[in-house]
C-alpha cells in the first residue's frame, strides 16, 4: 500500500467496475482487459485489504457488506475526478493562448478584447508577447499574430487580416518648416529594425534629410512613446498610432504609405479548436472596422 494506506488503483479501479457492472465480464471490457485479470485484481485487493469484498459461486459473485460499503466510496470518488476531468478539459477547450506581436497587442487587440469577450463569454484569451518564428511543435500557443510579406511554413494555416501602412510621426510641437518637415529632428529607431527607414524611402518615394541624431531603443513601443514626450520623430505602422494621432498626440506629416508585410493570424493546420475559429472571425470583422490611414 501507498503512504495514505491504499491499495494499488488498478486494483481499486477492477473492483469499481465489477461493483458498478455486477459482472466480470462487462468489467473486462470496460476496462479493455481480461476476465482473469479483473478476478486477480479484486483478489490481490482483498489480500492487501485483509477483508472479504465477494462471496457467492464463481460464476454469480455478490459483494459482502464490506465489499458494499468500499464500493459506495469509489463511485463517488471516481465520479468526482471524471467531472473534475471533464471541467478541466472543457476549460482548456475554451481557453485560447495566443502568441501576438507585443505592440500590436498593447495598442489594438488588448484594448478591442472586451468586445470578443462579450460576444463569446465563455472563452478566455492568454496572450504572450513574441517577435520569434512560429513553432506550434515547441512552443504550446493555439495561434499566433505575426507581421510578415508571406507565411508560407510548414503545417501552418495563415489568414492576412490586416494591411499594414507605415509613415513618421512625432509629437505636434516638433514640426519644422523645411520640405519634409522633419528637418534638424532626431530620428528614432529600434534595434530589431535597423532596415525600417530606409525601407520606408523605398515603399514612400521620399528622401528624407540627414537627422542630426539618432537614438536607438529596445522596442518600437517606446519608439513612440519617445516621439509623444518630444524626443523625435517615429516610424511605424497605422494601426498602432491611429488613436493618438487622432487625439492630436501625434501626428504624420507624411503621411502613410502601404507596406507589403500585413499582420498574418496564424494556426496549426487542421486545428479545429471552436475559440480559435471563433477568435478569427472576430478578428477579422475588427480588422475591417479600421479606420483609414491619411496617405502620403
């Protein structure tokens, strides 16, 4: 027997089933093993019990008045893990753990997630902040949200849901005079994206003036909450500024202009999981309530 005195669960769960089916046979079955086998179960219960649990000719076993009151214990005992079992597994059913892009969880879905709540109570959404390539083998997400041109790997489903416009933006204050109005500004970047401006001349057509400096920081997140306290000008997509350059916290003297990496919900092919589905197509009738950018 185990620390709490009880007898090994194979043999409890034989017994169980004999008590609960009243035959050897249906025991077997249900618990996909021989009749033998169940028989040299409740023996070895009761030797390790020291008690009589059946009495009767081999054939029409009853339980003895032991064997009953041990029997009543275990139903209700094996009742309450199935439920506890079948709760937990519902709740898993109905929660969604999504890997998303850090910004874009901070300034759009986060703040857009009572609505997708409302409309589906019973779903609960987990978000974890992730710039890495999708791995659903290693790493236990239901979906993901990435930026990319194309998503194009291996067992992966992908839905484009949002365009993606980028442009410069900067505290109102800031605004000079000159062509592009961000002459003798300090340019703000990202160390994960060092290519971004000059990606941005490219998809704009503007050649903007040498900036007097440059100042680096970890996350565009804080790129633009620098440009907000004054610091510099911005680079970034639409979607994340939307709100403050219409509360004239920011704004883009530029303009916006069409980046060909869209925001990209992704799951593991064949996923049939109901929050998912549920998540995307909400997702996407957000997505399609976004305001235009004002283009360059």
């Amino acid at each position: 027997m185990d620390k709490r005195g009880l007898p090994p669960l194979t043999a409890l769960r034989a017994f169980e089933a004999f008590a609960r089916l009243g035959r050897m046979t249906l025991a077997a079955d249900e618990l996909c093993v021989t009749h033998g086998a169940v028989s040299r179960q409740i023996r070895s219960l009761e030797v390790a019990l020291g008690l009589v649990l059946t009495e009767g000719p081999r054939h029409r076993l009853k339980l003895t008045e032991a064997g009953e009151r041990l029997a009543g214990s275990l139903s209700v005992a094996f009742d309450s893990v199935a439920r506890t079992v079948a709760e937990l597994k519902s709740a898993a059913a109905q929660e969604l753990h999504l890997s998303c892009v850090g910004t874009l969880a901070i300034r759009w879905l986060i703040p857009r997630l009572p609505v997708f709540h409302a409309a589906h109570p019973g779903v609960r959404v987990r978000v974890t902040e992730s710039y890495a390539p999708v791995d659903f083998a290693r790493e236990r997400f239901d979906a993901a949200i990435r930026i990319a041109e194309h998503v194009s790997a291996h067992g992966v489903e992908a839905t484009a849901f949002l365009d993606n416009f980028h442009g410069p933006v900067l505290a109102p204050h800031l605004l000079g005079t000159g062509p592009t109005r961000l002459e003798g500004v300090t340019r703000l970047t990202t160390g994960t994206r060092q290519t971004a401006w000059a990606e941005w001349e490219g998809h704009s057509g503007v050649a903007l003036p040498v900036a007097p400096h440059i100042q680096e920081f970890e996350h565009i997140f804080y790129v633009l909450e620098a440009a907000a306290a004054g610091l510099g000008v911005g680079l970034t997509p639409w979607i994340y500024v939307a709100g403050d350059i219409a509360a004239g916290r920011l704004t883009a003297p530029l303009g916006f202009v069409p980046n060909p990496a869209k925001f990209w919900f992704i799951t593991p092919s064949g996923a049939d999981k109901p929050a998912v589905a549920a998540f995307r197509d909400w997702l996407i009738a957000e997505a399609a309530k976004a305001p235009e950018p004002p283009m360059g």
